[in-house]
C-alpha cells in the first residue's frame, strides 16, 4: 500500500558490496542477511559475533555463508539507511 504522501516513500537503491568490512557495517549500522536460493530462505546474521570471531577487518564479500537447512552457498545482503532512503548491498 503506497503512503498518502509522496515525500514519505523510500527511495530503494541496491549497490555492491565493494570493500565493505564487517566494522565499517557495524559503526554505520547496517543488518546482514544472508540469502539462499535453494531454499528460498533469508536468514539474518549476527554481525557482532563475526567481529569478536576475529572478522572484523575482513570484507563481508569475502566471507563464505551456507544455508543452515540446505547447506547451498548463500548470497550476503547488507542493508540499511543512508541519505534518507533504504538501501541494499549485494
């Protein structure tokens, strides 16, 4: 359902991941989700836990993720809020 009001509709923007570490993700807040095709499932992930694993300087690109049910490699989505819109990494 759309708002009443043009100006409170989100600007929805996907880009890519680049050189995005998991630190960087966490002081601008955003949430990671890890998609699996397979099963058609998105899970979200614990970025907290990743950096007190030590990977907080790695890029999130590089990570490695398998889906819990069906053990397929997932696809890291990382979204949040910037310059007044939604937006999306993949």
């Amino acid at each position: 359902m759309a708002h009443s009001d043009p100006s409170a509709e989100l600007d929805y923007d996907r880009r890519p991941l680049g050189s995005m570490t998991v630190e960087f993700a966490i002081s601008a807040r955003y949430e990671l989700c890890v998609d699996c095709d397979t099963c058609r499932v998105i899970r979200p992930v614990n970025l907290l836990a990743l950096a007190v694993a030590g990977r907080d300087k790695q890029e999130i690109r590089t990570l490695k993720f398998r889906c819990h049910k069906c053990g397929a490699r997932g696809v890291p989505r990382l979204s949040g809020w910037e310059d007044g819109g939604r937006t999306s990494y993949s």
